[in-house]
C-alpha cells in the first residue's frame, strides 16, 4: 500500500468513527437508513471497481432498503 492509500484508509475510518457519534439521537428508521445507505455505497462501488456512479447508485438503493426494513406503523 502506498502513502495516499495509507492516508484514504485513515480518513475513512476517522469519517465512520465520527460520524457514527451522530446517531445518539437518531430514531432507529434513521439508523437503519443510514446503515443501509452505507452498506449499499460500499457494495457499490466494489461490484462497479469504484465508480462513482456505482457507490453513489448503491447508496441510494441501501438507503431505501434500509427505510423500509422496520417501517412506521
């Protein structure tokens, strides 16, 4: 692995560390939203080689995937 990767793996992993300290308050429909919308951008972008339309395109559909697995009565 070179520098840039070294640097891209850290950022990434810094970004999730933060960003999930924003979920104290989050309902659990939002959680699973931004679960699933996760999960779909990184299933993306590996069955597309990392496009962007492919992390972008799996994001959307994990979103909604994720919405919809414990939905509002």
């Amino acid at each position: 692995m070179n520098t840039t990767q070294h640097i891209g793996v850290y950022a990434a992993a810094i970004s999730l560390a933060l960003s999930l300290t924003a979920c104290a308050d989050m309902s659990r429909q939002d959680k699973n939203t931004a679960i699933g919308a996760g999960a779909g951008a990184v299933v993306g972008a590996v069955l597309t080689g990392g496009s962007t339309a492919g992390t972008v395109g799996g994001a959307a559909v994990g979103g909604v995937i994720g919405n919809q697995v414990n939905p509002k009565k």
